[in-house]
C-alpha cells in the first residue's frame, strides 16, 4: 500500500495537473503496488491499486481527461465495495473540473452537487 500512497501522492489534484513526469512516475508507483499486492496483498490491496491504476498509462502523450474519467468510474465502483473509500472518490470527481465546482452566478458546475452528496454521506455515518 506504500506504493499505492505515492502513486497517488503524484497525480493530480485540485490544485495542480499532473505533469508527464509525475504521471511517469505514478505509473511506476502504481505498477509496484499491484506486484506487491497480486504477491502477498489482501482482496481490498489488489482492489485499491487496480482502481488507481485507471488513472495512469505511463505512456508518451496519456490522454490526461480520459484518464481522470475512467478513474472515477474506477473509484466510484470501489467506493461501492468499501465504503471508506468515498472521499476519495469525492476527490477524485473534483479533479474532473479544478477550481470550477461552481460557476460565477453561484450555480453548481458538473458534479458539484454529486461531490457535496457523497462527502453528506460521509458525515453522516
């Protein structure tokens, strides 16, 4: 899971793009995590780095916008199975529209009202 951490430590946020070399080396990160965890992991190891690896491709010029779509459909259907996952998921559709979650007339932008429900859940629990 060490591995899982800084393959995500290095992608992108809210608050800043990955660049190619971060990506490069959270598709290294990534690739680790998932030979320790198909080695010696529990069910929810291999689980977690596999929904990550959804968000890298380790290539030349990685189509950045699908990457960070198939990741959220990817953490959305992990959050499903481990509960504990939904902030990240959270974060991750955050990512889809940085600095964008509401437009200037105050209305929510995409996602912005399905962020806020998964982290009320959250709260809730």
């Amino acid at each position: 899971m060490p591995w899982w951490g800084v393959a995500l430590a290095l992608g992108p946020n809210y608050n800043v793009d990955v660049d190619p070399e971060r990506e490069k080396a959270a598709f290294d990160a990534i690739q680790k995590a998932r030979v320790l965890a198909t080695a010696s992991g529990g069910e929810n190891e291999k689980d977690y780095a596999a929904a990550l690896a959804k968000r890298y491709s380790g290539g030349a010029n990685p189509d950045l916008k699908k990457l960070a779509q198939d990741y959220v459909q990817a953490i959305g259907e992990l959050a499903k199975k481990y509960p504990n996952v939904a902030t990240i998921y959270a974060e991750s559709m955050t990512d889809l529209n940085p600095w964008g979650l509401w437009k200037l007339d105050g209305t929510p932008a995409e996602n912005t009202l399905t962020i806020i429900s998964v982290l009320e859940g959250v709260l809730a629990c």
